[in-house]
C-alpha cells in the first residue's frame, strides 16, 4: 500500500471497495492498531494519533470486525466477547453476572437468542459471525470498522444487521468492507476504491453508477457482470432418492429427510435456503464426510455410489469446495503446490514418493491457469488475499479431474474481478460436461448461473424453479416455508435438528 489518503465522516457508512489484495483490509488494520509499522499520518477526532495496539484503538471508540473471525471456539459467548477487556472487581475477580447481562442486552439488539454458555464452536457459522458482531459493539465504538459482515450470514440476518447498521450510524461513524454490489448500494453514503495499494476515488454513492464503480475496481471494462450461460445437458450425473441423515444422538431426528433430485452433466443445478436448512450437510454428505450415515439411494454416472469416505469420493470424481476455506479448504502454512496436490496425492506422488519438480509444474501451470496472483511460489497461502486462496482451492479440486463438482459458497470474501473469472470458468467446465451443484447466499448470482433452483427447507426440498420461473421473492418464499413462520427459528441457529450435533462424525475435507 502507497499513499494513500482516507477520510471519514461522523453519521455516515463509507464502503470501501476494491479487489482482493487491494489494501483495504490493510488500511483498516492500521487505523485500529494491528499493524504499527507504517508510514504517514493518522488524525481521529482531531488528534494525531499512533495505536500500539487493537487494546489502545479500543480505548479510543474504534472496533473492527475481522473477515476471518477471531472467536475462540472453545469459549463461550460471554467469554469471548469480554476476552481481553473483562470487567473485574478491584483484586481481579470478574464481574461475571455484568458481563452475562450486558451480553443479553447485545443479543436482544441482534435478535439472537443462543445459550450464552455454550462454546460458540457448536453454533452454526452465522451465529458466530454475529457474536463477532455483537463483540464489537461491546465497548460503545464511536467507529465501527466492518470487513464483509454477511460472509456468513443468511438473508434474514443480513436484513437485521443493516436495520443495525442504519441504527448505528447516528451515533459513531462506519467502515464497510465488502464486494457484493448490492449491499454497497443500499449501505453507502460515500465509496472509496482501492487498486494495487493506491487510493482510486472517492464519491458519493449517488454519483458513481455500478459500471463504473466496476470499472474503477478492476481497472478496465468487465462487460456483462455475469456472463451468458448456454446451457448444455448431458448424461445422468448425479441421481438421488429418498436421501436421509440422522442427528445424534438417539437418531429419532433427521438433518436431511427424504431428498430426491436429479443432475446431469453440463448442468448447474443451485441449492437455496436458509442457515440450518440442510443444504450444505447433503453436499457434505454427498462427499462422505459422514461415512456411511447417509440413507438413501444415490447413483453416480450410472453407477450405484455409497458416499463412504472423501476418498472414495474423490475416487469415485466426485469433490467438494467446502464454505469455510480457512478451516477444511487450506493448510494455511503451506505453499501453493503441497495445497493444489493435497487431494491428488495418489496421482503426483506415485510409489508414495513426493515428486517436488511434478509438483511445482502443476502449481506453476494453475498459476497462470487461474491467475493465482503470488510474490513467490514458496510463499504460504495465509499470505494471500482471500480471492487468491479461493483459486487454489479450486485448483486443489480441479486437479482431482471431477465430473460432479460441488461448490459451496465459492465466490465468499471474493472481490469482483475475481468472481466473474469464477463464473466464466464454471460456464466452461459445464460446457466440457461437469455437472455443478452450487449453493450461493447470493440470490443475484444463484439465478444468474443456476440452470434449476431446489429450494431447502427444515432437511428438505420444498420447491424447485427453472431458471425461468425463478425470482427472488419466490426462493425467499420457500426457504421460508412460504408462510414465514418459522424464519426466527432458522435464523438464529437453532435449525431443523441441530446440524452441528454431527461435528463428531465428521471426517476430514482436505
């Protein structure tokens, strides 16, 4: 990042913008003391100021929500919401019932209603992201720094947090990370763009339509955000009937029940629905991740297929992208080949000797491939930005030479320019005959690339809409179960059946 300036003003959300690697995240770090050495000047509230540290940014009204969470999954709510700045007795002792009760008066403004007790690693990723949310409110921040809240949220919660947001801003100033086009239109007063570490442009939201707002992002003109699909069905691919999955511990209860569908090569068939619908355990399942608790009949190119392990999954070509690249998609510490060959070993290390020179090749050619943007090739995926971590995941998966790709929030933390590049290579992948299964939160870009949309709901499929007859409303209709009854249950992390009972049986996703 080079010199760039940045100002904020009080009573407004001001969106920053820019690709993956661009400095946003970087800036923002500054200005709320993770990184100290720097260059330049910082004034807030009229003081020059330097912040040795997030503790001393805190102390001064500034709080920032990470986009990769900060939770520490053993610790209850309270606890970690009060890590680091807990409220204690002179002596030491921790005002315990303070700190439950003004974690009870957070929750209440979110509408969240979990067991304050309870590790939040047990809790669904949304739920998590929002007491994320809830710790930065703690402390009466006067600017609250947001990068990409919504990652892990669902529609209902997305409506909540900026009803929040909207609340806020009359009271402290806001920073809003994100790439998603329309929630910088519904949330922005004003737009900074950040390119290659440099300050682009700053403008009132009114005055910088969406084209051009892309053009300033990526550079150079992108043409239609989502390219055209032609679509181009196939053989039988994937086949499903009657499709169940137990909840522990008595089994009396069902995650998925009773899914049948259908999904053929070159077709992209979209899976919706809300947090705890279900959608992600089938994908999860389909892959093995659960050995042999999926009932059911399930066929795979014609052939009978028991999605026994991830291995015999991807044997069987057959993978998964998982929603969380930082826990079950990377190994953060390693470099860009030992991740692209971590699911392909078999292939690239015959005799089970590592073959680095194979290794680096393959590496080099999904660099350029994918445009997979690294200083050296030796440089650890932690270090690269989230748009440029997704390619190596998808990388890792395309390397196992799949014919049914399942793809579970793909474009997450990934900035513009990138997604499209990830929507022009799944119209050619189908186009060569892979079959996709996507779920997307994002309802534009779900109706954009689905060939057919199954909506789940509570374990189940409770429609499903051609590309033709799909509209938004429609899909938020069913996931809701179409009266909207049953939204706060969902919403709030208390699902179907409480998926996360299954965290036990889960095996390893690479």
């Amino acid at each position: 990042m080079e010199d760039v300036s940045f100002d904020l003003r009080r009573g407004e959300v001001h969106v920053l913008a820019g690709e993956n690697g661009a400095g946003k995240s970087t800036l923002m770090k500054i200005l709320s003391g993770v990184h100290t050495g720097y260059d330049g000047t910082i004034r807030w509230e009229g003081e020059r100021v330097r912040f040795v540290s997030p503790q001393e940014a805190v102390a001064r009204g500034i709080s920032m929500i990470h986009q990769e969470l900060s939770l520490i999954e053993s610790l209850s709510a309270v606890d970690n919401i009060f890590l680091g700045r807990e409220r204690v007795f002179p002596g030491g002792w921790i005002r315990h019932r303070e700190q439950v009760a003004q974690t009870q008066d957070l929750f209440r403004r979110l509408d969240l209603d979990v067991d304050l007790h309870r590790p939040i690693g047990e809790f669904p990723m949304s739920v998590r992201q929002m007491i994320e949310i809830a710790r930065a409110l703690a402390f009466d921040a006067r600017l609250l720094i947001m990068d990409e809240p919504t990652s892990s949220l669902n529609e209902p919660e997305v409506i909540r947090l900026f009803a929040l947001i909207r609340e806020l801003k009359q009271t402290c100033a806001i920073v809003y990370i994100s790439h998603k086009m329309d929630e910088i239109y519904q949330l922005a007063d004003r737009i900074t763009v950040l390119r290659d570490g440099r300050h682009i442009i700053t403008a009132d939201a009114g005055a910088l339509p969406q084209k051009e707002l892309v053009r300033h992002l990526v550079g150079r003109e992108l043409g239609a955000y989502f390219p055209v699909r032609q679509k181009t069905t196939g053989s039988m691919a994937l086949e499903a009937k009657q499709v169940s999955l137990p909840s522990p511990p008595d089994q009396s209860r069902v995650v998925i029940r009773d899914i049948s569908f259908v999904a053929r090569a070159g077709e992209i068939v979209g899976f919706a629905g809300l947090q705890g619908s279900g959608n992600s355990e089938l994908f999860q399942g389909l892959f093995g991740v659960y050995r042999r608790e999926l009932r059911g009949t399930i066929t795979l190119e014609g052939q009978p297929y028991i999605p026994s392990s991830p291995r015999h999954a991807i044997a069987s070509r057959l993978a998964l992208l998982t929603h969380d690249r930082k826990g079950t998609g990377l190994i953060p510490e390693f470099s860009t080949g030992p991740n692209i060959t971590l699911a392909s070993l078999m292939n690239t290390s015959p005799g089970g000797w590592m073959h680095p020179g194979r290794e680096h090749e393959l590496a080099t050619r999904y660099r350029q491939d994918l445009t997979i943007r690294l200083a050296t090739m030796n440089q650890p995926v932690r270090e690269l930005s989230g748009g440029n971590q997704q390619k190596v995941v998808l990388a890792k998966w395309l390397e196992t030479r799949p014919r049914v790709l399942l793809l579970d929030e793909p474009t997450r933390g990934v900035d513009v320019g990138a997604k499209h590049e990830i929507y022009e290579w799944m119209n050619r992948w189908t186009e060569e005959g892979m079959c996709i299964l996507l779920i997307t939160s994002e309802l534009p870009e779900l109706l954009a690339l689905a060939d057919r949309i199954l909506v789940m709901h509570r374990g189940a499929i409770g429609a499903e809409f051609s590309r033709a007859d799909a509209t938004q409303g429609k899909i938020i209709r069913a996931a809701m179960g179409e009266d909207g009854l049953t939204i706060d249950r969902d919403a709030k992390g208390e699902g179907i059946e409480d998926p996360n009972g299954l965290e036990a049986r889960k095996t390893s996703c690479y």
